[in-house]
C-alpha cells in the first residue's frame, strides 16, 4: 500500500524516454503570472524535500506525514499538490508528458513528425538529457534508481507513459492509425533511453555510451520510417 489522497488513482509502467528542449519543439510558454510561479515553486519545494528523504531511507520508509513536516505543509494541502504519494517523485518528469506531442504540433513545415522526433531525441542525446537516459551525473542516477528499482513508482510511471502516448496520437491525427504509431514512437523513446541507462548504471560513462546511443536511436527512427520489414 502507498499513501494517496482520498479518491486519487494510480497508474501503471515505466516512463517514456522522451527528449526535452530542441530547436524543433514548440516555441517558448507565456510568462506565468505570479500567482502560478509561486505555485509551481511549492510543488518543487515539495518535491525536493520529499525526493531527498527517499534517496536516504528509501520510498517505502518515509510517511507521507513526515514529508509534509519537512516541508512545512499540512498533509491535506500536500495531497492537493500531489494527488498520491508516487507524484512527489513523479513530479519531475510530469512536465514531459506531452513533450513529444509538442514537438510533432509545433514542427516547421515540410519537416515530418517523424523527422522531427528523431532530430530532437538527438538534441537531446547532445544535451545528455536525463530523460533520454545519457546522463552520468551522480544526482540523476539516484533518482533513475529509486524510480527503477521501486516498483510502485514503476506501476505509477505507467500512467504517464499511457498519457504521452495519447497526447501523440492526437497530434499524429487520431484514429486507430495515430494510437498505433504513436505507441510504437513512445515504445522506441522508452527502449533507447532505458538502453542507455542500464549502460550507465553499470559504470560506463555518458561519453563512453554516447556514439552507440546516437547509433541506436539512428536505427530505431529508420525502423519506425520502414517498418519491421518482417
């Protein structure tokens, strides 16, 4: 059992290895307004606090209540902020829920959503990215850790992933053929970054790993243009 609000649900799989930030995504957000920057500074303040006792004692150990303490909220305001206990770790890759969709709505013209996608997994694989698993930076393995080798945070993962790949399909038109191709796309996003993590996690560096993930995800884009060929 893990703590949740009253009537929250929980998800289910690991999460998309989607890319952030390329010249090919969506332009710049409006500016928030004061009231929303605030708010988006408890939910890392939060966050943070929560993310840190988990690294320390471990997800199943730390009482929602103590996070709550720790961060000088009421347990009831915490659960408005974060509907189950799984979003305070959750909460850091959230913001990459429609990250793909974005990138497919907003491509220039005469670019494909393919083409697309792939130029900004690349940008991310440059980047070394933490969501497409080609980071070695202490901080980020931690936190690949506890999210991989939890499996409640794995089971939750599964509704963000479900939710990237419905935001896709919309932007891949609908219908049965843009869930099909949007499933297969978030698939292949979660299978390079995971490859890449697992790599890392057994002690290479992102340096080391970065020519066979560029390898990799050249592969995986061409599969997806020609199908399996099988």
């Amino acid at each position: 059992m893990t703590d949740s609000a009253p009537g929250s649900s929980s998800g289910a799989g690991p999460s998309s290895g989607a890319a952030v930030g390329s010249d090919l995504g969506p332009g710049p957000a409006p500016e928030p307004g004061l009231r929303a920057r605030k708010k988006q500074q408890r939910y890392e303040a939060i966050s943070e606090v929560a993310i840190a006792l988990f690294l320390e004692r471990g997800f199943d150990a730390v009482p929602v209540a103590e996070i709550a303490a720790a961060a000088d909220v009421s347990k009831p305001t915490l659960f408005r902020y974060f509907p189950a206990k799984e979003d305070l770790v959750l909460h850091r890759v959230a913001d990459h829920e429609d990250e793909a969709a974005r990138v497919v709505a907003g491509r220039p013209d005469g670019v494909s959503a393919l083409e697309a996608l792939r130029r900004h997994f690349r940008a991310g694989l440059d980047r070394r990215d933490p969501v497409t698993g080609l980071n070695d930076h202490e901080q980020v393995l931690a936190y690949h850790r506890l999210l991989y080798g939890t499996p409640s945070l794995v089971a939750r993962a599964y509704a963000y992933q479900q939710r990237s790949e419905d935001a896709l399909a919309v932007a891949l038109g609908g219908g049965i053929e843009g869930r099909l191709d949007a499933g297969q796309i978030v698939a292949v996003l979660r299978v390079l970054a995971m490859e890449n993590w697992r790599r890392i996690a057994a002690g290479e560096s992102a340096g080391q790993v970065y020519p066979d993930a560029v390898a990799a995800a050249e592969v995986a884009f061409e599969r997806l243009r020609t199908g399996l060929g099988k």
